[in-house]
C-alpha cells in the first residue's frame, strides 16, 4: 500500500471515529454544539414574526435540478422545508414554498403533505403551500415576484441553486420582509451578500438543516468538519514556518 493510500486511510478512519465519538458525547449530555451564525438569527425573528403577526414565512427552493451538480443544495433546502414548514404550523398562517423544477415540486408537496397529515393527528387544521412558479429560470423568477407582490410575508428564505435574476427576490421594491439567502453559486454568493439583509457564506449554506433542526449527529458532523478545518489551517501555518525556517 502506498503512503498516500495510508494516509487517505487514516484521514478517513480519524474523521469517523471523531463524529462517532461526538455523536455519543453530545446524545448522553442532550446538548448541540453549533458555533453561532449570525444569518439564523434572523430566520429565528422570521419565526417569530410568523407566529407573531399571522404573516406566513415564505422559503423559496431555487430551480436547480436535483440530478445535476447543484443536487446537493437542492436536498438541503427541501430538509430546511421540512424543518420549518413542521414549526410554521403553529402560526396562523403556514409557510408558502414557491420553486422552478418539477422534482423538487414534487418532492417538496410530498414534505408539506406529510407535515400537514403530522398536524391533523394533533389537532392543528394547518396546511403549507407548494408553488411551482415556472418551467424555466426565468420564469421562476416572475412567478415567485407575483407571489411576493400578492401577499404579506414574515420573511423569505432563498436557499437553492439561482441564476442572476434572482437578485430581484431580495429587492426592496417588492417586499418590506427580511431576506435570508443561501446558494453553492459563488457569483450568486456575492451577489446576495450584496442585496439580501444575510448571506450564508461557502460551506455555511450546507448547515441550514442542521441548524433548524439541530440534533446529535448534525451538531457532531458540523463540529467534525469544523475541527478538521481548523487541523487543515495549523497544518498549513506549520508547513509555511518549515519552508521558512529551512531556507534560512
């Protein structure tokens, strides 16, 4: 076996035991151990506000296909759908979730039905909405417009693959709500950051589900990858200190 191989191998052992490990800590003591992201701060005020004043929560799925390369967003809003459609129940008025791809409609009417089957048994006659707002980017885009322009909302939350239009959900003119954006786009990254009132940055955009629904095992495989990162970051600061040393 080579000496790369070994230490893949090591690498991939060392990760499994620490989020097992992590997992079993975090059970035993009920706890979640998530660093603090300001961004979910103000979904928390969406929530509120939802409950609050009666204006539902409005969460948007992008138009990313979930066979291409943005599938794995596209699966991490729909768990962010399921989190919070299941705590917007309560309110007078559920979430409304709009999206511009047949399969997350189709997969996202099957969440909300489920979570609406889920209220029913207790006792709560609450049933969230599913809107395919368009075919295409483009006509994703007008729909969930017209859906802003036609209601009163608590607060959106974009989380999906986008194309540049997209900036125009987060615009003011169309709505006076909070927005809380999330995408694997770079360029779309930017570009919320600049336009929305908070922006889930890299890697950060994976972790919504996580943190709307925070439990043992996703608070020990954040933590995990935030150890393994801050290992990445010292092993790099000790590499550029022996290049250094060495050429003095």
């Amino acid at each position: 076996m080579s000496q790369s191989a070994m230490i893949a191998g090591g690498v991939v052992f060392g990760t499994t035991f620490l989020f097992i490990l992590l997992s079993i800590v975090l059970r035993k003591r009920r706890m979640t151990a998530l660093r603090s992201i300001p961004a979910f701060r103000i979904l928390n005020h969406m929530m509120d506000r939802s409950v609050e004043q009666g204006d539902p929560l409005h969460l948007s799925l992008g138009s990313g296909s979930l066979t291409g390369s943005h599938s794995t967003i596209g699966f991490t809003g729909l768990s962010t759908l399921d989190n919070l459609s299941r705590i917007s129940l309560i309110a007078d008025r559920p979430a409304v979730c709009t999206n511009g791809d047949g399969g997350l409609d189709l997969i996202s009417r099957d969440i909300l039905n489920q979570k609406y089957r889920q209220a029913i048994k207790l006792g709560i006659n609450q049933r969230a909405q599913a809107r395919f707002t368009g075919p295409t980017p483009s006509t994703y885009i007008t729909g969930t417009l017209t859906a802003l322009l036609d209601d009163s909302f608590s607060g959106s939350v974009l989380i999906g693959d986008f194309n540049n239009l997209a900036v125009l959900l987060t615009g003011a003119p169309f709505h006076d709500h909070p927005v809380l954006a999330a995408t694997d786009n770079l360029g779309m990254q930017a570009a919320f950051y600049a336009s929305s009132d908070e922006t889930l940055l890299g890697e950060d955009a994976y972790a919504a589900s996580a943190y709307t629904s925070p439990n043992s095992s996703r608070s020990a495989s954040l933590v995990t990858q935030d150890i393994l990162r801050w290992l990445v970051v010292l092993l790099s600061l000790a590499a550029i200190l022996y290049k250094i040393v060495g050429q003095q």
